[in-house]
C-alpha cells in the first residue's frame, strides 16, 4: 500500500513539475533519467580501458607511478559533460553522479584489472566546502565504482586540509604549486590495501592527481590507479 501511494506521488509530482534533460531541458519521457536519449547517444565516450594505453596515463608519465589512468568522458569547453559536471557541482544535483557511476560501471563492469582494486577513494573536498555545497561531487560516483567491482570505499584515508581557489583558469604549473602540501593522510586503515583506485571529476592537467597519488604512496606497498568522470582533451 505505501509503495503504491508513493508511486501515485511520484506521478503526481512528475505532472506538476516534470524532469527535464539536464542536457536541452526536453521533457524526460518515462523510464529516462538525468538525460534523454537524444542527449545520451551524443554524449563523448573515450572508449577508454584498463587494458590498454590511453592519453590519460601519457598525462602522468615521468611525473608519479601510476598503474592505470582511465577518463569516462571527454570535457569540452561548452559541451553536455561541462553542462552536467556544473549542475553537479554547483546546482545541488547529486544524482548526477550516481547517474554517471552506473554507466560508467556497466561499461568497466568486465574489466579484470578492477578485480585487483581493494579500495576506491574519491578526491576529498576541504571539509568547509563540503559544508558549503553538501556533498563531494565525487562521492556518490566513487561509492556506484566501488560496489561494482566489489571493492571498499573510504572517504578518510585522504583529506584536503588547504582550502584552495579554483583551479580552471590555472596553467599546469599554477596549478601543481597550488597543490603541494594540500592533501594528507587521514585514518590509516586497519585493512591491508594494495590496490587503491583514486577518483575525480575532471582531469586537466593532472596536478591535483598527482598530488593524492603522491600522499597515498605514503602509505606501505600501495599502488595507485586513476578513474574520472572526464578529462580535457589535452589538458
């Protein structure tokens, strides 16, 4: 009985304020969800996997040891991954990145260099954005990888203890100065973790990857992997 009424309220609330497509802001029709189809098929896979070599992983050659760097998306400058990644930041539109973890796992879903992967740890925010905006971004993306591959999920083995300014109109170098010595280690975990995959929305430049990578190898016998929701082509 309750399932039923709060199906009846749902329907009711989708008559009086329908879901649009976060990409054109059509009406979503049933069984759409975030995107319409349109909007959906033209979204810019990289086809990437963690089988073989892609440009992410050329990003962090002769910089940190990587095992694997892997991009979902690409991000361009006014594209639907730029228009969905700022709702999903700015906007208060957490399921977006619930959206894009459960697509993104159908498609990693195969990969058998996952199955090596202990722990999946999103890029941390500072604790005073996070009370800001309510959420990690990141959070929700990290938690639909890790219960795919079967792996655990912590968001206090890396913290961000600087509170830094944007980074989008920084150049690569800008960018890894203002990075340094803004993560560290938090809660050691009890477990033994060899395998760690650290994620994030948008990979530019790398930097604020490295910097993590660098803070996570603190930790005994780790290897770091890479996984986001997009990259800039280039970057």
């Amino acid at each position: 009985m309750i399932d039923k009424l709060a199906k009846i309220l749902n329907e009711i609330n989708n008559i009086l304020l329908p879901r649009v497509c976060f990409g054109c802001n059509a009406q979503l029709s049933r069984g759409e969800s975030v995107l319409c189809t349109v909007c959906r098929h033209e979204m810019p896979l990289t086809d990437h996997s963690f089988k073989e070599e892609n440009s992410v992983d050329r990003i962090f050659y002769g910089r940190i040891p990587i095992e694997k760097a892997v991009s979902f998306l690409y991000f361009s400058k006014n594209g639907i991954v730029k228009q969905l990644l700022h709702q999903l930041k700015y906007k208060n539109q957490e399921q977006i990145g619930g959206f894009l973890g459960d697509w993104c796992s159908a498609h990693l879903n195969q990969d058998e260099f996952l199955k090596t992967v202990d722990v999946v740890v999103p890029v941390p925010l500072h604790p005073k954005k996070a009370k800001k905006r309510g959420y990690n971004q990141v959070a929700l993306f990290a938690k639909k990888i890790a219960n795919t591959i079967k792996a655990d999920y912590s968001d206090n083995i890396l913290l961000k203890v600087s509170n830094t300014k944007t980074q989008t109109k920084k150049g690569r170098i800008l960018r890894w100065e203002s990075t340094k010595e803004v993560f560290q280690l938090g809660s050691i975990p009890k477990k033994k973790y060899g395998h760690i995959l650290l994620v994030d929305d948008v990979i530019t430049t790398g930097a604020t990857i490295e910097s993590c990578a660098r803070v996570l190898k603190g930790l005994e016998n780790v290897s770091v992997s890479v996984l986001s929701m997009a990259v800039v082509p280039n970057g």
